[in-house]
C-alpha cells in the first residue's frame, strides 16, 4: 500500500488548515519532468533511512563490497543538473541521518561527492535535531520556492509518484522548512569527517 506522509503543521503552521479535497498526484515520470523545467533553484529534503533505487545500481553494489564508488558524471540526470548549475541554478539538499547511520545513509554520505560534483550543495543533520527544529518526517522537493513535490513511497521504499502543491500558504510553510533545515544542517564534508571523528 502506498504510504504517503504529511506534514500537519505542528509548531510552524501559519497557514489555512485546509487541505485540497482532490490532492493532485504526479507519476514518477511527470514528476521528473520537474527536473527539466525549473529555472533557478531546486531543494530536497531527504527523511528516509534507505532508497530502494539506490540499492539497484552498481555504485551501491560497489559500495557494499567496501569498494570506492565509481562515479559516472555522464547520466542523463548528472548532465541535466551539471547543465543547470553551470548555468548558475541552485540545486541543493539536506539528508537526514541516523544515529547509527543506515547503510543506506552511508552510501548517500558517500554519492555526496557525486552530487558535489555536478554543482549540488548537499548538507547533513541528525534525525534527532531534525526532530528538536520540528522538521516533517516526509521528502519533499521545492522548486523555484513556488511548487513543492511531497514525494510518495511504497512499502518497500520505491518512489511510486509525488503530491503537487502549488496554493501560496502551504508552499511557504515548506520553504520555511527549508529555511530551517539549510540553516541547522552542516556541509557534508564536515559531517562526514565528524561522524569519522565520533566513530574511531
């Protein structure tokens, strides 16, 4: 079944308490096309402990061997968002890590050095300061601070679609969040040499 997190608001809804009755829910393929066509900034929150489309390729495999990932800069998706930030776009995201990571957050600790390197700035916060500054416990992207895409998974953690929502209120209440995540999360280098720190 279809697990779909909302966000209610709690400490930080300063808009309607209405919802839409008809939520507006895009396929994986019209959400990607998202990807294509913002003009000056795409952001990501990302809560969740693994992804299955990460487990499916062979730098995740390479990864669980205990082998250094072979980055290809040569995807389609590393060429769109090389292409956009080089361009002077900003594309960026917060990953949410827990406490031990999962394995799943280790590899994406590590593709950081991918996402760097097509013009991403990605930055790290623990789930339990995500918890204290009230972040939702549901990814989302925000593009150009006026659509927001809450990303739905399934029971196995595959992406199955995303909700649109484009009504002002609730747009700004996720660019706040944004905000407020930006703003307590640490680069990923720091972090990832942090957590080196902590773990020796």
């Amino acid at each position: 079944m279809a697990r779909r997190l909302r966000f209610n608001g709690t400490g930080s809804d300063f808009g309607p308490k209405d919802r839409d009755t008809e939520p507006r829910i895009f396929t994986p393929e019209q959400f990607a096309q998202l990807f294509e066509n913002f003009q000056h900034s795409a952001w990501h929150l990302e809560m969740r402990k693994r992804y299955a489309v990460d487990e499916a390729t062979d730098t995740y495999a390479q990864f669980a061997r205990g082998e250094a990932p072979t980055w290809d800069l040569d995807t389609p998706w590393s060429r769109g968002i090389r292409a956009k930030t080089a361009d002077g776009v900003y594309v960026g995201r917060v990953r949410i890590v827990d406490n031990p990571p999962t394995e799943g957050q280790r590899y994406l600790l590590a593709h950081a050095e991918k996402n760097a390197a097509c013009g991403e700035e990605v930055r790290n916060m623990w789930r339990e300061d995500a918890k204290r500054v009230n972040l939702p416990d549901e990814d989302f992207w925000i593009f150009d601070s006026h659509i927001v895409a809450v990303c739905i998974f399934d029971d196995d953690d595959n992406l199955t679609g995303a909700e649109l929502i484009t009504e002002p209120a609730r747009v700004n209440q996720y660019n706040r969040l944004r905000d407020v995540a930006q703003h307590y999360a640490t680069p990923f280098r720091k972090f990832v040499a942090e957590l080196a720190a902590k773990e020796e």
